[in-house]
C-alpha cells in the first residue's frame, strides 16, 4: 500500500521472455497486486510468468486480493447499480478472451489471453481486473523493462494524493530525451503529441505516447474498459475518453529507458499513420459527445463554422481559379474566397482557443 491506499501494476506482456522476470522482481514493495497479461506470447513468457508466480506463492508473503463478484442490491433506490453491474456482465463478451491463473498467497496474477488482442487489449484486461478488485491506484508498466520501478512511486503520488485522476510520465522533459530516444521514435512521438493535444483537449500534455501512467478507481468505474483502442493508440484513445468524463490528468518527468534487452515490435511509422487517422475519429468523437451532448459549448459551433467555412473555401476556390484559367478573374468570387478564409481561420483559432480555457481546469 502506498499512503493506505491500495496500488496495482498492470503489466501488458508479449514475447518478454528475456525481460519480464526483471520488471516483476524489481517491483517496489509497496504494490499490493500485479497483473501480468500475457497476451498470447509465442516464446517462453507463459512459463516464466508461472515460475514467478509459483515463488511469490511459495514466499507467501502477499495481501491476497481477489475481484469482488457482483452483488445485486434489493433497495429500490439502487436500481441504477444494479442495471451497472448488469452491464458489466453484458460487457464480458467484448474484452479478449482469457484465462485467469491465481495463486493464493501471491500478489502476482496472470491473465492468459487465448487470441492476440494488441497491448490496449491487454491492458483493458488488466485494468478490468483492478477494477473488480477496487484497487485506489493502478499503474501500467511495460513487460520489456523500458520502465524504472524507481520512478513508479512518483508516477502513483498524484492519483493517491487524489491531485489527478490519471497520471503519466513525461520522457521529453528530460534533458538527454532527444539523445536518448532514437530519433525516429522522437519525432514520431512528437508528431503524435500535437495532434493528441488537438483531439483530446488536454492542450498541456505531451509524450502521448509513454505507457508508464497511472488511474484512479473512479475513472477506472467511468470509463468504457471493454470499448479502449486495442493497439498502440491505446493511450490517445484513453486520454480522450478521460476529457470526455472531465478526468483531471497530470504529468510527471521522467527517464527515457532504451537498450536494455528490449525487442521492439512497433513500426514507427505505420503506428504514426495508423494513429493519426485515430485521432481525426477521436477528436470529433470528443467535439460531439463533451461539446453538444454532455455540456453544450460554443467550441462545438465554432468547430463546426470553421470546418464547413474550410469546405466551402475549397469550393470558391475552384469556381474562381476555373475562370481565371479562362481570362475571366471574377472580383467578387476573389473578395468572397478571402472573407471566407479569413472568417473560417478566425472561427477554428476561437474554437481552440475557447477549447484551451475550457479544459486548463483538468490539467493538474
């Protein structure tokens, strides 16, 4: 426990067999409970998770911590907890399927996937688990060791403290980031930092891409678990979710953690094309169900003017250079095509700018 209040570690896992005995042995004291997702890995990482977990059964000296099943209430005025639970029966179907191995005894739990789900779908699961267990804090570390265990204490602070709902760690505030980091993987993440700003509100945050974060209980009960991205968009996914719900999120320095074993398995630009196209869906996902649904906000018209006067500029601009090419230079359709510009830019840097104030309550 850390501050009397209980901490787990969600550990998404595929092929760290070389790796993953490290993260789980080094882990600080103070984690009550370990999830490691093992997410049908093709190497020996299902036998070393089994060992370990056999030796922390056999050391016996863990707080056993198990999901609570669902109780249904007979008050009437519970009825809207009951159809929740209900739900989350109904949501079991959606997450990978798996197969849970406990040890009494040990604060290690694996989560056997039986199909490859992708590192989002993994760590669903975990945080599903932590969920049930109605763990206060639960953290996220990598199972390639990228990750100093050190620093998981400063990573859990904020949301034990109850300063912030999420937090996560920040690799580009280190000075040596940009001579650590490879540098494909740096511009690539900073790419994908500046339109995760833009889709997910949260203007201030940076390095979406780190996996070393950590989640409050309430927002793991208020989050749509079994609908999070189930691939490397997982963390831009998740931050929106979290804007949509009016999540405080902060941010905390940290190392920059390369070549030690790690075996990367993303392709850096495939993952940046394939998250970029996430983030368009994400944002107007965000616009429509924070800015018109849940609390309705000019940002929403704004947007709206501002794009449909981008749409309608492209159109002017074909009519007039059409007849330009003939001779015909057409003034009005000129003084048209700059007034629209110049509005649909004023709209889009207002929407922006009201979305900035809206959301700087949220970052903490």
């Amino acid at each position: 426990m850390l501050k009397n209040k209980t901490i787990a570690v969600v550990i998404p896992c595929y092929n760290e067999e070389t790796q993953i005995r490290r993260v789980i042995e080094t882990m600080p004291a103070f984690v009550d409970l370990i999830v490691a997702v093992n997410d049908k890995s093709s190497d020996r990482t299902p036998g070393v998770l089994a060992e370990l977990q056999q030796e922390a059964a056999t050391a016996n000296t863990a707080v056993d911590i198990r999901p609570n099943g669902p109780e249904l209430s007979d008050n009437p005025y519970d009825r809207a907890e009951n159809v929740l639970m209900e739900m989350r029966c109904a949501e079991e179907k959606e997450y990978t399927p798996s197969h849970i191995v406990e040890w009494p005894g040990s604060r290690l739990v694996v989560i056997d996937h039986l199909a490859n789900g992708g590192v989002g779908a993994a760590i669903a699961s975990g945080y599903k688990y932590a969920r049930d267990c109605a763990i206060d804090c639960t953290a996220v570390m990598a199972g390639d060791g990228q990750m100093d265990p050190a620093e998981l204490e400063s990573i859990c602070l904020p949301v034990v403290d109850g300063r912030a709902d999420y937090s996560k760690g920040n690799r580009l505030k280190h000075r040596s980031a940009k001579h650590v980091i490879p540098r494909v993987r740096f511009y690539g993440n900073s790419i994908l930092s500046i339109l995760t700003k833009l889709a997910s509100g949260y203007w201030r945050v940076s390095d979406t891409q780190t996996g070393y974060t950590a989640i409050s209980l309430e927002a793991l009960e208020n989050i749509d678990l079994h609908k999070i991205y189930k691939s490397y968009g997982m963390p831009n996914d998740l931050l929106v979710k979290l804007n949509i719900a009016s999540f405080a999120v902060t941010e905390v320095p940290i190392k920059p953690v390369y070549q030690v074993g790690e075996q990367s398995k993303m392709k850096i630009w495939k993952v940046v094309a394939t998250v970029s196209v996430l983030l368009l869906k994400l944002f107007f996902e965000r616009l429509f169900k924070k800015y018109l649904i849940r609390d309705f906000h000019p940002v929403f018209l704004l947007y709206c003017s501002g794009m449909l006067g981008l749409l309608a500029e492209l159109f002017i601009a074909y009519k007039w250079l059409a007849q330009y090419l003939v001779g015909n230079i057409m003034y009005g359709w000129l003084v048209i095509l700059v007034t629209v510009g110049v509005a649909s830019l004023q709209a889009l840097i207002f929407a922006m700018w009201f979305d900035m104030q809206d959301n700087e309550r949220l970052y903490v």
